[in-house]
DNA sequence: GTGCAGGGTAACCAAATAGTCAAACCGAAA
DNA sequence: TTTCGGTTTGACTATTTGGTTACCCTGCAC
C-alpha cells in the first residue's frame, strides 16, 4: 500500500469516529505511521484531505444505491432483493459508512450537495422512468397490481428498514436489548426478513410473482 | 429564561451542529449572549457542559420511545399508531435530536449507555412482558392472528421506518429528488402512510380491528 | 563518486481555543 | 448608605493544533 492509501484509509478511520472537527492530523498521522508533515505534503491541508475522504465515502454509498433505485433492467421483486443485499452486504463491510456520510450530509454544506447531484446523475441516469424503483411502484398501483401506495413513501420506507439499523446501531441495541454479538447475528438474519416484509408492504400475495 | 437555561440551549445548538470536536466554546457563549467565562461559572468545563447537554437529549428521546414499546395499557393496533404519532411528534419539533445522540450513542463511551440503560430501566419497566410491544407480537404470531414475522426484526422496522428519515433528511431528500419544502411536505403526509405500511407486514386485513 | 529529485522528518511558528482570575457589578438585606 | 453574596466580565495564560521550513536520506542517472 503506497503512503497516499495509508494517510487515505488513516484519515477515514479517524475522520468517520471523530467527526471533522474533533478529527487531529497527528492522530491520522500516527495511524499511517508517518510524520504529520508527509500529510500536507500528500494533502494540502485538513480541508482537502477531509474532502478526498468524504468524497470517496459519499461514491461508495451513493453508486450502488442510486444505481438499484433506477437500473432499468430489474423488475419491482429483483429491484427490492438487490435493493436489500446490496445495502446489507455495503454495511456489513462498512459499519461506519453510512453515519459519518449522514452526519456529515448534515452539516450540508451546498458544495457537498452538488457532489452528490452530480453522481446521481451520471451513474443513476435512465431516461425511462417507467423502469426505476419510482416508475415501477406508480405503474403497479395504477393497474391494481399492487396495493395502494405512495411511490416514494414507500421507497423511503425500504431505506429506513435496510439502513436505520446500521446507522443507528447502538440505539437499536439498546432498544431490543442485545449485546453486540447477539446484534451482529440479528442483522445476519435480517436480510431475509427484510424481503417479506418489504414485500408484504406492497404485494397482494406473500408469495414471489416471478 | 436564566442564564443557565439560555447556556444549554445554545449548547445544544452548537454541539448538535458541530459535534463535540468541532463545538466551540465562544459561540456558545456568544449565542446565549453572554461572556464566555461565565460559561466556566455555570458548567466547569466543556465536558461537563456537553453531558449535560447530550444527558438531557437522550431522556428526550428515549423515554417517550422505550414507553411507548413497553405501555402495558395500549393494544398492538394502538401501540402502532402511537408510536407512529410519538416520533414523528418529536422529531418535527426536534429536527436535530435524534442524528446527535446516533453520533454520540456511536462514539459510545460505556458511560452513556449505562445511562441509557438505567434510563430504559426507571422509565420502561413492565414485568407484564406480553404486554410490550415484542410480547404481543410474538403471541399475534403464535395464535395465527398476524402473518409470521420475527418480532425484535419487525421493531427495528418500524424503527427505521419512523426515524431514518429524519435522521438521514440530507440522504433521503437527494435520493428522493426533493427540494427542502418539498421534503416537509412529505414528512408531513407520512405519518397516515406510515400506519398503513406497519399494519401491513403484520395484518392479515388492511382494516383496523379495534 | 557526484549530483539530483522525490520522499520523509524534526523543529518550529502562529493562530485558535479551553480554561483562569481578579476586579467590577448589582440587587437585596441590614 | 453600607455591606455582602452571587453573578458577570475583560484580560490573561497554557496548551493544542494546523501548517511551514530547512534539512536529511535514499535510490538512481551520469
């Protein structure tokens, strides 16, 4: 690994338990096991390895996620079991991804925004709309396939189940009280769970149409 | 309002801003319109300050959360409804609450979720456990009443499903293509949706039976 | 060997920031 | 009016921290 990865991988570590303000370059650099002037001679300053860090995090969530709301080839049940395995498996290699992105998301200051506007556009494009996550939904309760529901309350619903217990993990262990290894076995058996439920939501049968 | 109340106030401000790392002390000073040593008369320092502060903010929020699942007086259909009601009172009114204590509950020094813990203890307890929320599912389920479903998975459901997406506002709001009115405005019609959506990944009938 | 360029470092600097303190202020009791 | 407690403040200190600089090291072309 190439010192640049090593202050990259250091800085996230340290940027997503901190926080950008209560991030300490020496502790990156301590992490990265180099000197705190090699940073600003890699990145500039603060700022701009922060935004390297955060830029990076806010593609690893946002790619894949805008990408199974619009891919264009998958049907409604496809979409909602990709949906699923694709946030499972991104948090379970993540555990930190999805808070710090929210935290920081926050904080929102309009140049991050327009980050985010931008890769939704590029990676999420599709000019059919009937075939994203939205289209799809509209068209099924339209023609009575599916029970009535509003198209993006719904969405938002799916990205609370799938998300929520990531992101607000220990608030969630306490809640259903379980110790942290009970918990990580409760979000294994959650993917499957997940699906039915999500199905349930919408489809007038329990059982997979295709 | 005293000189205490109006500290803590701006302290909340700030640190639900900032973070703990990135508060500062002056502005907190400086929003509560006062000398910023009369921060140190009050609150020794900024620890202190800041315990007070995110001590204060968990009860809000996990008090009327933890009675609402384990009210022994309320039946399913209620408890649903009333949960669905509670949180989306609490956060309209406290946008910032529930992201601060995910990100402070994250950083999670053991002390704070002993607090919690007593907090859940104190203001929870119920030795009638088929009267919580988990009780009556698990029974709904075993006597053929609801579809089958893991209780402690269908909580963090419609935990995620009430709280993610005010805790992810920023998140949401770009995934769902939404502007800022837009997004309030959404909230707001969420909550009869909200109910529809719980009842059915448990009910086998779209109607209310009580 | 010499010179050189890119990577790395210790020592240093200036600004920011948490925290301190002695003096001033102020309303109420005597 | 005077005194006295709690409150407030401006000025100060000590420390932390982001960032700079001059120097060193090492591999390599000549």
């Amino acid at each position: 690994m190439t010192t640049e990865e090593k202050i990259l991988v250091a800085a996230r570590e340290e940027f997503q338990q901190a926080g950008f303000g209560g991030a300490r370059m020496q502790k990156i650099a301590d992490r990265a096991g180099i000197n705190k002037a090699s940073l600003h001679y890699y990145y500039r300053n603060k700022e701009k390895l922060f935004q390297q860090v955060l830029q990076k995090d806010i593609l690893r969530l946002m790619i894949p996620v805008s990408m199974v709301l619009r891919d264009p080839s998958l049907s409604l049940e496809q979409r909602i079991r990709t949906f699923v395995k694709t946030t499972t498996q991104l948090f379970m290699d993540q555990p930190n991804l999805l808070l710090f992105i929210m935290q920081e998301l926050n904080r929102a200051p309009e140049r991050l925004l327009n980050l985010v506007r931008d890769i939704l556009k590029e990676h999420g494009l599709n000019d059919d709309e009937s075939r994203t996550f939205r289209g799809q939904l509209e068209e099924g309760v339209k023609n009575g396939t599916l029970k009535p529901v509003d198209p993006e309350q719904y969405i938002a619903s799916v990205l609370g189940m799938c998300m929520f217990p990531y992101a607000a993990r220990s608030l969630v262990m306490e809640l259903l009280e379980k110790d942290k290894e009970a918990y990580q076995n409760f979000l294994e058996q959650r993917q499957e769970e997940l699906i039915t439920l999500c199905r349930r939501m919408i489809f007038r049968s329990d059982e997979p149409e295709d």
